[in-house]
C-alpha cells in the first residue's frame, strides 16, 4: 500500500501532470465562480482532449476540475446571494446576510477553509475504505455485477429529478443509444439504417456535449447580460480561518455527511448541503441567529459539499457505478486511457486509486489556498457579460466535438442531442441517467451474456443477485417516498429561518 501510495504521488506530481492539475483547478475555479455553467459542463468540453493523455495526465485534470466543483462557488454564493452551483443554495442562507454586515471576507474565508478540510476528509475516507472493499469487490461474480450496473441506473434514474419515472426511462434511452452499432459478440448490426458512420456506434462525448455543453450555453445566453450590479467583500479574513478550527467538530460531522451522501449514487451535493445545515440548526447552541448571518451556516454546507467527493469514488473505483453526473462523465474517459474500475483497479493497480486520492487532496489544498488569498479580485469574475463568455464555451463545444471522430456527422450528431438536451431541460427530465446508461450499458450487457453463458438461469437464485434485487426494489418504491419528505423538511427549515 505504501509503495502503491509513492507511486501515485509521483505520477501525479510529474510536471507535465501536474501542469495540467493546475489547469483543472484554475479552469474549475472560474467555472464555478461564473453562475450558470457548472462544473458538468466544464468536464463535457475536457472530456475529449483528456481521452488522448495517460491515466495519470486524465486523472490529474478531471478529478480536480470535480474536486473543487464547489470551492469557487462560495465566493459567489457569499458576496452576491446568488449561487455558483446548486449545492451552494444552503451557504447563501446565513453567508449573505454576513455579506451585508460588513463580514464577506470572514464568511469566504471561513467557507474556503473548510471546503479543503472537508475534500481532504472525503479522500482520507476513500483511503482507508481499500482494504475494505478489496475482498468485496473480489467476492463478486458476474451475476452480481449485471445487478450493480442495473442497481446504479436505477437509483441514479430515481434520485436525479422529482419525476422518478422520467428518471428511469432516461436511463433505459440511454442503454438504447449505447446498443446503437455492431454487436461486440455475433458483429450483427444494431440500429446503424446502412450507415457506415454508426458502426462504431454513438460516441458518448457527442452525447455529453449535446445533453450538457449546448443547452447551458443557451440558457447563459438568453439569460442576458449582469447578474449583478454591486459587491461588498467586507472584512475579517483571518477570522474566517479561526471560526475553521474553532468550529473543528462541525466541520468534521457535516463532511461525513457529505461522504456518506456522495457514496450513495445519484443523491447529490445540494441534497448534502442541505441535510449538513438541517444538522447544524438542530444540533448547534444558540441556534437564534441562524439566518442572520451565522458562520456555523456556511461552515456546515460548505465542509459537506467538498467531502462528498471522496464517497462519490468508492462506488465508482469498486464497482464502476458513479455517485454523480460528473464521476459518470470522468468514468468514461477513465474507460478510454485503459482504467477499467472494479477488482483489478483494487489489487492490480492500486497506483492509480492513490493518484485519485492524490489529486483530490491536493486540488482541495490548491484550489482553497489561490481562492482564499484571491477572493477579492477573482470574485469580479461573477459579473463578467454573457456575451464574453458564450463564443468562447460555444467554440470549445464544438472543437470538442469535431475530434470525436473528425467527421463533418459528428456535428449533425451534436445537433442532435444539443436538441434532445435542450427540450429534456427544458421540461425538467433529468439527463444523468441517460449518460450514465451509455456509461454502464456496455457493462450490463456484457455481465448479463457471462452470467447466462456460465449458470444458465440459475444465477437469479444467486443471494447476492436476491439481495442486489431487493436493494434495486427499495430503491424504485421507497426512495422517492423519503426523498418527498425530505425536500418536504428542507422547505420548512428554509422557510422557517427565511421567517
């Protein structure tokens, strides 16, 4: 484990990884300081360039553009009232008011502190979770694995809207769309209409691009120009730090909640950020000023939003199945430069789990130090016009696409699901679970043929295949119950500390 660990921290600290580690966190930073883009959409115009790097160059500029997707939006969130990110809507409640008494800078501080003490913490989780998971993963077979793969769509397609049925069909389309080209086993054709262009089949970065990089481009444009007019960075820098380690025990429980939410695929940081300040107003004294400007209020969000990072990697380096839209997105260009997670990834090649947490401890590290000591002039980012930013997005989109494949249908390709993107936005279906049924589609059909090969239909008899179906079972009937009821609770805790 030591030697593994050595290894790779040199592969990502060679200077032409970490160069581009550096690009990462400086291009998520601005990201996430500029309302209305997201790192999703960041990671859908990388994704194309990091498929031609090594393992380590395309872990070291994916993993820290998703590690400090929330760190720069603190800023915004704190000195503007307008969230960078939606799991930064819960520091928002108590970070402006201190934005209006005069004390933005302590609320950055304190919020920047704590986001690299809550990523450092979800990376020490994942850590110490690889003895763990080595004899599960390996105890596994390929029934269980088809039901993993069917469980992580399931839930994701679930948990990712209010609509759990729209949820579900999109995962399905998206298996749909990864059966488009020539059958790997029998090379019969599937869905191609005698075209040569589809025999390879649908490149998933043109989905990305299509679902994610067109339809925000539009939305920042027919948002229109400023976001705002005025901000006030205020005082008490040094403060904010102080309030970081006085406040250690917060700190500590609200990144585990964040891990244990980020383990759960599909759930997401703001679900996170919310549970974290429900926690902080129920168990912290003088709970009074809560709403008013309380920095407990954005140390609880902001400590479980960076630790959700490292719950997000366990399930998808044990078992391929990610925790959010972006561990999906970074899985499939894992895929490509030869990073197949699951067993081999735990005891072959241990080296690059520990560049994984590597880079998520060192982009937390970076990325809060650079936003802290810049806070006052990066935070003029947030007011930057729509129509500096749209050319250059729309440009990299499209570059992004050509190289796919370097063919003018590549584009047509891009339209297409730049349409389809924009009307599932547009009526509120979620769109994680058809990328992630492209993402796990090839690995359910690959699992389901191996299973029915080797055992016949005696498989389903399996108890690890009953237990994984009762699990899927749950999460189909009584997670949207109780993710009702949850969004139910966090409405009245925002109304009752709005009143």
């Amino acid at each position: 484990m030591w030697e593994a660990s050595l290894n790779g921290l040199m592969g990502v600290m060679r200077p032409e990884t970490f160069a581009l580690m550096m690009i990462g966190i400086g291009a998520g930073t601005v990201v996430a300081i500029l309302p209305g883009i997201g790192s999703t959409a960041l990671l859908t115009m990388a994704l194309p360039f990091a498929m031609g790097l090594s393992p380590y160059a395309a872990i070291a500029l994916l993993v820290s553009i998703d590690a400090i997707s929330s760190t720069g939006s603190t800023i915004t969130s704190v000195l503007t009232g307008i969230p960078g990110s939606s799991s930064s809507l819960a520091t928002i409640i108590d970070g402006f008011p201190m934005t209006r008494k005069g004390e933005g800078a302590r609320a950055v501080a304190a919020g920047l502190t704590v986001s690299a003490m809550g990523g450092i913490f979800g990376a020490v989780v994942l850590t110490f979770s690889i003895p763990f998971l080595r004899p599960l993963v390996l105890g596994l077979g390929y029934p269980e694995y088809f039901m993993l793969a069917l469980w992580g769509i399931s839930m994701v397609g679930v948990l990712s809207g209010r609509a759990p049925v729209k949820g579900l069909i999109a995962g399905v389309f998206g298996i749909f769309i990864m059966m488009v080209g020539l059958d790997p086993k029998s090379g019969t054709d599937r869905w191609v209409f005698d075209q040569p262009y589809l025999w390879d089949g649908i490149d998933i970065v043109l989905v990305a691009l299509g679902i994610y990089g067109i339809p925000e481009v539009i939305s920042m444009a027919v948002g229109g120009a400023g976001i705002a007019r005025k901000v006030t960075y205020g005082s008490g820098l040094l403060q904010g730090v102080k309030d970081s380690f006085r406040h250690w025990f917060l700190v500590l429980r609200s990144s585990a909640i964040g891990t244990w939410v980020g383990f759960v695929p599909g759930i997401g940081g703001s679900t996170a950020a919310w549970l974290a300040y429900g926690h902080a107003v129920q168990t912290c004294r003088n709970k009074e000023n809560f709403g008013k400007g309380d920095i407990r209020g954005v140390i609880a969000p902001e400590a479980s939003n960076n630790g959700g990072a490292g719950g997000a990697y366990i399930t998808a380096l044990a078992f391929g199945i990610p925790g959010s839209t972006s561990t999906a997105l970074i899985l499939v260009a894992f895929l490509a430069v030869g990073i197949q997670p699951g067993p081999s990834l735990l005891t072959e090649k241990v080296d690059i789990v520990w560049a994984v947490i590597w880079t998520l401890v060192l982009s937390n590290v970076i990325a809060a130090g650079l936003c802290l000591f810049l806070a006052r002039p990066i935070s003029r980012m947030a007011f930057w016009p729509f129509h500096m930013i749209v050319p250059v997005i729309l440009v990299l989109v499209l570059l992004g696409a050509f190289t796919a494949n370097y063919a003018f249908q590549d584009l047509l390709m891009l339209l297409g699901f730049a349409v389809l993107g924009f009307f599932m936005k547009l009526a509120n279906w979620p769109r994680a679970p058809l990328i992630l049924g492209i993402v796990l589609g090839p690995i359910m059909e690959k699992y389901l043929w191996l299973a029915s090969a080797r055992y016949g239909t005696q498989w389903l008899w399996r108890p690890g295949v009953i237990l994984l179906f009762v699990m899927i079972a749950v999460t189909v009937v009584l997670v949207p119950v109780w993710q009702r009821r949850q969004e139910k609770r966090q409405k009245l805790l925002a109304d009752r500390v709005a009143g």
